[in-house]
C-alpha cells in the first residue's frame, strides 16, 4: 500500500472527500480514476457525510464539558452545580400597599392570614398578589376601622407539588412548575399516617447542621426545573419512609408585572371588609431566570466568595446573584467616602428602572449582607451618584447615499447614542471613549460621512430653599482652561429680581452675571479646582424657589471616567443632534 500523508485539521464535507480521492488516486489501482464520473462518488459522499457529522458531534460533545464553552442549558446548570452554584429562578415582582378595612364584630385586631389575595391591573392583564406572612391590623381611632400600613405582596399564585418518600426507589422531588419563585418555598412533611406534621427549613450549606435539623436544600435539575434534597441521618434529618412531602412557592409572570401600581382586595378578609388599599411602592424585582451568560461569569465567582463577603467584588457577586432588581454594585472603604465613614464598607447598589434606593432595599440588601460580612465591618448601603453627559453633535451626511431625510438621520443618530449609553456606560467603573461615541455615531447610518461632537459633564447641586449656606460640587476630573470661554457654567436662576447664571471668570473665581451680559459680574460667589473639578459656593442662595442648580463643565480630557459610586448617565434631554446635508456624487 502506497503511503499518503493525510491532513487531520479539517473536518468540513468537501475536504474530508478531497482528502479521500487524494488517499485512494495513490494507491495502483486507482490511479488516473476519474472518482467524480463513477458510483464511487456516492460512496466517498457517504464516507465524508459520516467524518463530518462524527466530528461536528465530538466538537459539540467537547465544548459540552466545559463550563465557558457549554451552550446546551442543562450543561451549563450541570457545571455550575459542581461550584455549589444555584441559578436564580423565576422572581415575584412585589408591592407594598397600605389597607384599610372595616369590622364590625367587635374584635380587637383583624387578622390579615397569609395568601390573601390581591389583583394587579395593567391596560393588558390582570395579576395576582398575595401576602406572605400572617399580619395584623391595627384598630385606628375611628369605630370599627382597622389599618395595616406597610404590607409586602407578591405577584403570583400559590402552587403545590406532593410526593411519598420511598425508601427503597428513592424518588426524587421534583418542582414541577417552571416559573417557580424559589425564594417561595416552603417544604412540610407529614409521618405516621398524619400523626406528625412537620416544618423543614432552607438551608444553603452544610454548617452547624446536625442529624435532628429539619432542613432542606434546592438545586438546579435538567429542563429548568429544581430539585428539593433532604438530608442523610447524618447531616439534617431524613423524612421517614412512606412520609408525605408537600412543596409549596409561587409561580409567577417574572418581569411583566413590574411597574403595576393600582391594587384591589378580591374578597373580604374573614369578617372584615376592605375599604382603601393605596400604594405606597409600586410593583418591581420581578425577573425571568438567570441568563446563561450571567450563569457563567457568576457561578466561579459565587464559588470564590464562598457565600463571604471580604473583598469588593464579593459584595457585587452576591448581591447581583441573589436579587434580580440589581443593576450593578460599587463596594469600596468608608475612609474613601465624603464624608468619611471609618469601620464601615460603603455599598452604592444601582437598581434597575428607577435612581432611587428606597429604604425597604437597603434594609433587605443590609440583613443579606451583614450575617456573611465580617464582625467588625458595617455595610452602609447608597444610591449613586450620577454624573450626567450632555452630547452634542454635528452630523453631516451624503443625500446621494440615501433616501432618508435630516428628521431620520437625527433619530438614528440619537439611537446610536442612547445605545452606547445603555451598553457602554450604564454601571459603575465605566469610562466614555470619546473615539467609541464618535464611531457609534458615524455608524448610525451608511451615509454619514463626519460628526463633530462636544460632550460636557452635568452636575446637580441641591439647593436650602431660602437659606443662604455654603456648597460643594465634586466632578472628580481635570476641567479645561479656556481663556475663550467659561469653562463652569450653571441654569438660570433668579438674583436680585434678574435672571442670571454663575460662571467662571477663567481665573479660578465664581461669579454671577446676569442673562445676556456676560461681561457684566454682579457677585463672586465661589471658586473652582480646575485641576480636581471642584466647584465650592459661599454663602449662597438664589432669590427663587428653586431646589436644585444644574451645573455644567467643559472636561479636559475627552474620555470620562467613574469612579467609587458614580454613575456616568446621557440623558435624553441632554442630546442635541444637528443634521447638515451634503452631496459628494460630484
């Protein structure tokens, strides 16, 4: 047999039966055979047909073994698995309401027991809210009224799952919806024909569990669905055979709920009839599961953390792992905060759909974090602080190129930039490329030829209505020196009965001047760092009701950066896009 080299780096159809023909036309035989004009073509297509579907299945077999290049879910929950990771499920959007109701059957309280049922309305659909926990109303000063303030509801409706434990075929306990809120569950087990009923509670690791410990655990099974696992004898008590497991949680819409803020009762609780239900929060953390690239950036990380929270990037895995509403986590030392805070880790948490932090999630992120921070550090949690851009562009394009007019070129380009900031700058240590911006702008459309874009740095300043005092604006960057122009500019506000706005003299000195003489200073009020950016008020005050002063500053660098808690943000209203035609078909 004559020896041929064979080429082993390709597996494509057409030079799997190349290499082939090349194999047999250097054997004897076969030499000078035309293998295209005979019935052994149809064999050599079969055998390349099987190479390349072997090969394409080993491939995809090989990329399955490994957590960064699995794509099939079942792999990726698999591998996971294996860090003790567990993917977040289906989240309730929640609600907080007050209720107001009326008794007349002379009781002290009105009971309010858990599962009472609330419906969501939207212009499309209705949802359901329950309570979670039995609550208490109060009796108000009025006869036979009755008020509960703060209630959590839930969207969603309770479902139940029940098995029978077998010793002997060991079934497994499957929860069988999958929209399933995990943070919903609640497992009872009933022995002795009934006689006994009891309670098991979750746990997420194996610490301080005993043999007697009534607990459970949840992991993550094939087709996106969790598993409950009891404990051995040995570590958590076991359920005793032919016993009844009941699961109970939530299945819930995930994210379409969010944003619901009009709330009625379904039906009268026990005796008591509900009259008002106002809201004081309106629905949100509702989520669908946990995407598969998110699974795989936190499931390494959620094992290093080892559900400890010691270094930054701790607080920011944990936080995000566990609760769906989180948009990203900043975590830095108090001593680095203004003012400081020694002893303390400063947590800036960036919520999804809204700038605010209210205090109902600082207090649920505070009891998370604090059982796994060590004892002697306290996590303070903060909204952000944004430090908005204002953008403006001169955009020229070819008419020749396109049939578009300067209305549509400007919404593309207004597009372009809303989606560089939603993908680019929307969490915390990002930085705005300047040549990034500029090229997602030229891309907006095949016929722009050049832009020319500005972008400054907007601040607000909160203002004591009324009240003359002392301020400090921080933009923690270099500011420009323009002998040209002011470099600080503010809004307009009300001095001395004028319009006027503060600006800088281009000397380091703060000044007020009045709307359309710019040369004409009426105060100086402050100075400016130009060098750290920062803008310092003394005994300021304007002459209206304004409650806060916009400031903008000219940067000296064209790339923006965050730092600590900040937030780099491009309001819609802080875009300005001037279109110019040009034709260049000569």
């Amino acid at each position: 047999m004559a020896s041929t080299s064979n080429d082993l780096t390709t597996l494509d159809f057409e030079s799997v039966k190349e290499n082939l023909k090349t194999y047999l036309s250097s054997q004897a035989i076969f030499k000078d055979y035309d293998f295209e004009a005979s019935n052994i073509s149809v064999l050599l297509d079969i055998l390349a047909y099987n190479t390349n579907l072997n090969g394409f299945y080993l491939n995809m077999i090989a990329n399955e073994m490994f957590l960064d290049s699995a794509l099939l879910r079942d792999s990726i929950i698999s591998h996971a698995k294996e860090l003790n990771y567990l993917p977040r499920s289906f989240r309730s959007a929640q609600a907080i309401i007050n209720l107001t109701l009326t008794d007349n059957s002379n009781n002290s309280t009105v009971l309010i027991p858990r599962g009472t049922t609330f419906t969501g309305r939207s212009a499309n659909k209705n949802f359901t809210f329950t309570t979670a926990e039995n609550i208490q109303a109060r009796s108000t000063n009025i006869t036979n009224q009755f008020k509960a303030d703060n209630i959590v509801i839930y969207e969603g409706d309770y479902v139940q799952d029940s098995y029978v434990t077998d010793a002997q075929n060991q079934p497994r306990f499957i929860i069988t919806n999958k929209t399933v809120d995990t943070n919903s569950l609640k497992v009872i087990v009933i022995e002795d024909n009934g006689a006994t009923t009891l309670s098991y509670e979750r746990r997420d690791s194996l610490f301080g569990i005993g043999a007697t410990d009534q607990v459970f655990f949840i992991q993550a099974a094939e087709n996106d669905t969790y598993e409950i696992l009891f404990g051995d004898g040995v570590i958590g008590r076991q359920p005793k055979n032919n016993s009844i497991v009941l699961i109970e949680y939530r299945a819930c819409n995930g994210e379409l709920p969010n944003g619901l803020g009009v709330f009625a009762a379904d039906d009268n609780v026990g005796s008591a009839t509900v009259t008002a239900v106002e809201t004081v929060s309106k629905a949100s953390g509702g989520s669908i599961p946990e995407s598969l690239d998110s699974i795989k950036f936190n499931a390494p990380r959620a094992f290093t953390t080892q559900e400890r929270v010691v270094t930054a990037q701790d607080y920011a895995t944990l936080l995000k792992a566990n609760f769906s509403e989180i948009n990203d986590v900043a975590a830095f030392g108090g001593e680095e905060y203004t003012p400081p805070q020694f002893g303390k880790v400063i947590v800036a948490v960036d919520l999804k759909n809204t700038d605010l932090l209210p205090d109902s999630y600082r207090e649920k992120y505070r009891n998370f974090i604090a059982p796994r921070s060590p004892l002697s550090i306290d996590p303070v949690f903060v909204k952000p602080e944004y430090l908005y851009l204002s953008i403006t562009t001169n955009v020229k394009y070819d008419i020749s190129q396109t049939s578009l007019g300067v209305d549509d070129i400007k919404s593309l380009v207004v597009s372009a930039i809303q989606a560089y900031n939603e993908n680019s700058l929307n969490g915390f240590k990002k930085t705005m490329r300047y040549s990034k911006l500029v090229a997602a702008i030229d891309g907006a459309q095949n016929a722009i030829i050049s832009n020319d874009t500005t972008v400054l740095a907007t601040q607000y300043l909160p203002l004591i209505i009324g009240q003359r005092s002392a301020y400090k604006l921080d933009f923690a960057m270099p500011l420009t020196i323009d002998k040209d122009k002011s470099s600080v500019k503010s809004e307009l506000f009300q001095f001395s009965g004028t319009p006027s706005y503060i600006r800088d003299d281009n000397d380091g000195k703060l000044r007020i001047v009045n709307e359309g003489a710019d040369d004409v200073f009426l105060a100086t009020v402050g100075s400016v760092d130009y060098n750290n950016g920062e803008i310092i008020l003394d005994d300021f005050a304007t002459g209206d009701q304004k409650t806060q002063l916009k400031f903008t500053v000219t940067p000296k660098e064209r790339d923006i950066a965050s730092i600590r808690s900040s937030i780099l943000r491009v309001l819609d209203e802080d875009i300005t896009v001037r279109v110019d035609q040009v034709r260049l078909d000569g």
